[in-house]
C-alpha cells in the first residue's frame, strides 16, 4: 500500500486550480517518510485528492505531480512531462538555442526546472525529494536533444550536503548560445541562476525597440544583455552598470563577439545609487533606462522592507532621468506580485512628482509556463512607460 499523508486543512479546491504545494502546517505529521517518497494525499474526509513527492525537512512538505488517481508517479510520468514541455515550446531553432525547457511547477515537474544552452543542460534542483528526478530526468532529455554536458544547481536551503553547482555529465567553462540571433555567453557553474537570464528574453527585444537610436542606460546590467540586444539592434550608445567587475569583463567580450566594438560603449563598475547621485534631477545624459534589480524579497517576511527599497530606486531612476524619456522597471521576486509591483511603481512617480505614462506590463518569456492556480510562479514583473 503506498504512503498516504492527510490534510487537516479544506485545501481541496486549492488543489485541484493547481496550486503544486503542500506546506508542512497543512498535513497531519509523517515524519517517518523519507524524501522523494510518493505519497497519496487526502483530505480531511479520507477523499484521495492528489499524489506526490514527500520532502520531511522542507516546509514545502509535498509537491503535487498529479491529480489523476490513475496516473503513476515515476520515470515514464517524468518523460511524459519533458516531451510535452517540449512540443509546446517553439525553440531551439536558428535563430535561439538558449531557452527554459522545464520550468519546474510551470511545466508539471515540480522542483525540477532545466535551462538549455545549445549543447548544455543546466538543471536547477529545488529540496532534496527532487533529487530522484535528476538521473532520469538527464537521459530522457538526452533521448530528445543533442546534450553533450549536463550541470546541476540546486538550492543553498535545502540542498543537504549536495554541492551548490556541479557538472553531472561531461564539463566546460562556458558555453556560446543564440537568442533572436545575438550571440551570449552562459557560465552553468559561477553564472547567476543558471548561467544567464533567459526569462527577459522577450523584454529585452521590448527594450532594444525603445533603444534605436537612443542612449540606453542599463542598471544592474550583469554581463550585458539588455544592452548588447539593444546594440545589435541600433541604440546610438549602451551604458552597463554593475558593482561586479568581472561580470562587466564578460560583457565587453559579448560585445566583441557580436562584432560590436566594446570601446564604443560604456561599461561601470559601481553602485548603482553611488552612480545616479552624480546626476541632477532631469539630468542624466540618457533617453531609456532599465532597471533590472536583484530580489529584494526572499521571503515574505521580506515585504514591507523590500517595497521601500524598490520605490526609493525607482524613484531615484525617475528623478535623474530627463523629461520624455523611456523608463523600464523589473522586479524578480514572486513576493511582489503585479498589483503590488504597480502599486510600487505609482508610489515611486508619486514620491518624486514625475508623472509615468505605462506602455505595458509583461512578465517572464513564453518558455516560462505558470500554472493559474499557481500565483508564486509569475515571479517576473516588467514595466515600460515614459516621464512627462
């Protein structure tokens, strides 16, 4: 008989809209499990309701994979899923060979989320219940794309005494991709998530169409990629900045290998609020900006402090930038949902009296799938406007 864990909970509904997670204080206590058990969850009328993988050390104690009480939970349910994740996804093709394949509860492979990078698959592994997936999950992928290495990241909280980043599968520094034909670097091991940030793909071709032209300021820019779209798509001129010296080396070699002379562009090593402080209200020397920066909410207890950071910056950016310019603002965290990321938005323009005029909002590119049962995985919010 397979193990079963029960809700004390009404979570029913919840559960069968999508929602991929069980959280500890929601179950009756099995600490007897081990991770990566499947279990048979029901509710609290002994109502079989879902079936899943148990994890006992992390609060997310159960991740749903299915709620057809047929359905196994094994390696040919693991296929199914890749194979269907990829027929939905238009690439690779010529034009991009860097892309999500798996997006982890986005693509009903909860903790699992693999990026490809032309020839190399970097999996990012969330608890240790997941870890059953990676070896299988490795040779199916190799089954349906030409994958010569394969990396493995995983989470610094629940990764037990697993390396944070390793190769899994053969091994190189970087790997040279394609996105809408732009030439990038990735670094599966030391780059940011899992080498580079394929989820603004689409708001980086939003942003280089903002940029003919123009003067494009690109703040928290990590190796470049907002400005090296926007380059090889006619900005008059890019400025990077970033605190991270060498990830501004790699950027002026994406430069390079794109046949854009880096010495034509601008590339600061410095603080970002160090950096807008050498600028009057109205008078920095750029007609779009894009701020992109990291996570200031890891958690939710992180909310009330990471919201009046976001609006001092944002309306830091606003202030020194000139009348008529374009202003593009990210946030990554899925604690700062869209109404809450607009609202942080209206606040900044409020706080500086420059009135922003939105030309849209848009989140992560179309090879991140979210469930609409499950809000915490539209983490991406990108906005575009301009100042009166």
């Amino acid at each position: 008989m397979r193990p079963s864990v029960q809700l004390n909970q009404n979570l029913d509904d919840v559960i069968r809209c999508g929602h991929p997670w069980l959280y500890a204080d929601a179950l009756n206590a099995h600490d007897d499990l081990r991770d990566g058990t499947v279990v048979d969850v029901f509710n609290q009328d002994w109502e079989w309701i879902a079936r899943g993988i148990y994890e006992p050390e992390s609060p997310i104690r159960v991740r749903i994979w299915t709620l057809d009480e047929e359905e196994q939970v094994n390696n040919q349910l693991l296929e199914k899923r890749i194979k269907a994740a990829l027929k939905a996804k238009p690439f690779p093709n010529h034009e991009t060979t860097g892309f999500r394949l798996l997006n982890g509860e986005g693509d009903r492979t909860p903790g699992v989320t693999c990026d490809v990078y032309d020839n190399v698959a970097v999996f990012r592994i969330d608890g240790l219940a997941a870890e059953r997936w990676l070896a299988p999950a490795a040779r199916i992928i190799k089954k349906v794309l030409p994958i010569e290495h394969v990396a493995v990241r995983r989470s610094e909280l629940y990764r037990g005494d697993n390396p944070a980043a390793t190769w899994f599968e053969g091994g190189l520094d970087e790997v040279e991709f394609l996105e809408h034909g732009v030439r990038f670097l990735a670094d599966p091991i030391n780059g940011q998530k899992t080498g580079f940030f394929l989820d603004q793909r689409t708001n980086r071709q939003h942003l280089a169409e903002l940029s003919q032209g123009r003067r494009l300021l690109n703040l928290f820019g990590y190796n470049g990629g907002f400005s090296i779209v926007a380059a090889c798509n006619g900005a008059a001129k890019t400025t990077t900045v970033d605190l991270a010296k060498p990830a501004l080396k790699d950027a002026r070699r994406i430069f390079e290998l794109n046949g854009i002379p880096a010495a034509a562009h601008d590339f600061e090593a410095a603080d970002v609020f160090d950096y807008l402080n050498q600028f009057g209200a109205g008078k920095a020397p750029f007609d779009v900006v894009v701020c992109d920066p990291p996570s200031f909410a890891h958690k939710r207890g992180d909310l009330q402090r990471a919201t009046e950071s976001y609006i001092n910056l944002f309306g830091r950016v606003m202030e020194v930038m000139p009348s008529g310019s374009k202003v593009a603002l990210a946030s990554c965290s899925s604690h700062i949902d869209r109404t809450r990321f607009l609202d942080i938005v209206a606040q900044a323009s409020a706080r500086v009296s420059r009135p922003y005029v939105m030309y849209g909002l848009w989140g992560a590119a179309l090879d991140h799938s979210v469930l609409p049962g499950f809000p915490q995985g539209d983490y991406l919010q990108f906005v575009s406007g301009a100042l009166e």
